[in-house]
C-alpha cells in the first residue's frame, strides 16, 4: 500500500506520550499513530466481530450439545464452578 506523508501538530506533552508509547510497543511513532486511526476508524472491532461471528459459526453447535440452548448461561455457570466460585 502506497504511504502519504500527514503532518500534524501536537503540544509536546503529546508528542512525548506518543514516542513513549511507541517506544513500549516496540513500533516507529508514525506505526503507533496508524495503528491508534486504525482502531478509531473501527477496522480492528470489526475484525474481532467478523473472526467470532465465524467462531460462532463453526463452533456454535458444538456448545449448544454441551451446554443446551442457553450456552452462555451454562457456560458462564461452568466456568464459575470449576474456579470454585
């Protein structure tokens, strides 16, 4: 994917908690910044909701004959007794 240059400003409280950012995420600034619109702009939620809806759709069946047909209930009640909760 061809890559357009964008220049911002920023105070230097935020320059800093970007680099710092970066630097923990072991990324460049400019792979941070890209990363944070691309999570804003919903293309990582969508994603994540894409892959369960295909979990769902693959596995769906497989907790219904485990748990019933309120899987979620049984599941979480299942969980809740094997922690010993």
């Amino acid at each position: 994917m061809a890559k357009t240059q964008l220049n911002v400003r920023v105070d230097e409280r935020t320059a800093e908690a970007a680099r710092q950012r970066a630097l923990q995420r072991g990324v460049s600034v400019n792979r941070y910044i890209e990363e944070l619109v691309r999570q804003d702009a919903g293309e990582v939620g969508r994603a994540f909701v894409e892959a369960a809806a295909d979990f769902v759709h693959c596995y769906g069946p497989v907790f219904a004959d485990e748990f019933g047909t309120d899987g979620a209930a049984a599941a979480a009640k299942a969980t809740q007794e094997r922690s010993g909760r």
